[in-house]
C-alpha cells in the first residue's frame, strides 16, 4: 500500500527554466494539497484540488506558478522560469475526502527544488 | 502573517526526560491542531491532534494540552528518547478552511544519551 509519491526527489534547474513536480496520491484519495517550505521555514499551504478541479489555490503565486490534478496521473505542480527564490522543498499532501480526518493527512517526502 | 508560532527554534533534553513543545496560535477560528514530526530529506508525519473541544488528548508518551483563552498548545514527550531527535511542527485548521493547515516554523528537538 504505497503512500504519497513524489518525483523527483531533487531537481535542479537553472534560472528561466520550468520545474514540474509530480504528486501521486494514496490509492483512493482524490483530495491533494501543496505546501512549500523555505529553508528555516514551517511549511506553507500553496494550493487544495481535486481531481480536474482547484478548490482552493490562495496561498499560490500570483505568476509562474500553476497546478492541475486531471483525471487520470499524478498531480502537477509547475513553475516557470523559475528563481532562485523559489528554491525550497515542495510537499504533497493526500487525502480520501476533503478535510483532515483523525489522523491528518498523509505527507509525502518532498522535492527538493535547487535553482542555480 | 504568521498566525501560528514557536518560538523555540531548538530544544535539547537528556534521554529519559520529559520534552517540552510551545506553540501559540493568533486565529480564533482555529478549531484542530495537529502535531507533525519530521525527520531530514522525509516529508513530516502525523503525531498527535486535538480538537478544540478539547483541554487534552493522550497517545503513549505523547501529550498535547489545549489552552483554548491562551491561544496556547503544547507537546509534551515523556520520557523523551533518542528516535525522537526531529523538528516537531505545531499546526492549525479552521473548520471552514477545506483541511488547509497553518504551520509554526518547527522545533528542533535534540535528544541526548
């Protein structure tokens, strides 16, 4: 029983180019949450999908930065021509119905984003 | 605005003492809050919750107190041993937030033989 899987675990990029960060959720759950942290930061809820819908994307980026959550695959999280501000660890989130639950939900282990 | 806070960058405490987590909170619509542990290059996992309706919630060593008029939560580890060495974060929910949790910056917790 897998948990939330996220690729890759570090990506590189230089200035200007895209970031794709891919999130697969739990089996079953079709609720995915974003959240970055910056370096000596707590993490910060970007954005809250469902599948082929965004509920929730207050705490995105005004530019740059999209999500998406289709039908079918993982979860997307892209950024284009990324700085080197948006260096940070990103983590997905799952969940089986909106909401935390009693348990919270479940973390998966990040991308470690480096933009040089 | 960081509505949730710790304020304790770091803490260190020997093997078999009990460890000591503050967390304050500025939002009175908070109504959940979550403790997450975690560990480097892992995503943070679950620990403990407690719902506002509640002054305390127990599970094993762990124990998270609720001070609703002090806007005030904290973690207590008893006794504390050396797996528990992570950065605990304190989080918080408002019911009508869609599960959207607000993070303190985390706590370093160090646990010495």
């Amino acid at each position: 029983n897998a948990g939330v899987m996220q690729n890759p675990r570090h990506l590189v990029r230089r200035r200007g180019q895209e970031a794709r960060l891919r999130c697969s959720p739990m089996k079953g759950h079709s609720h995915v949450y974003w959240y970055r942290q910056l370096p000596e930061e707590g993490l910060k809820f970007m954005v809250y999908l469902q599948k082929e819908n965004i509920i929730d994307e207050s705490g995105m980026p005004k530019e740059r930065f999209s999500a998406e959550f289709p039908k079918e695959g993982p979860s997307i999280l892209r950024i284009q021509q990324v700085v080197r501000g948006d260096s940070a660890a990103y983590f997905c989130a799952s969940s089986p119905a909106g909401g935390l639950g009693q348990y919270g939900y479940t973390f998966g282990s990040g991308t470690r984003l480096t933009v040089v | 605005d960081q509505q949730v806070k710790q304020n304790s960058p770091s803490l260190s405490v020997q093997e078999g003492r009990i460890s000591i987590l503050n967390c304050d909170y500025t939002n009175s619509m908070f109504d959940y809050f979550l403790w997450y542990k975690k560990y480097p290059a892992e995503g943070p996992t679950f620990l403990i919750s407690i719902s506002s309706i509640k002054d305390k919630n127990e599970d094993g060593r762990f124990t998270v107190f609720l001070n609703k008029s002090a806007k005030h939560l904290s973690l207590h580890i008893v006794p504390s041993q050396p797996g528990d060495s992570a950065v605990y974060f304190c989080a918080a929910s408002a019911d009508d937030s869609w599960g959207k949790l607000q993070f303190g910056a985390g706590t370093q917790v160090v646990v010495t033989p």
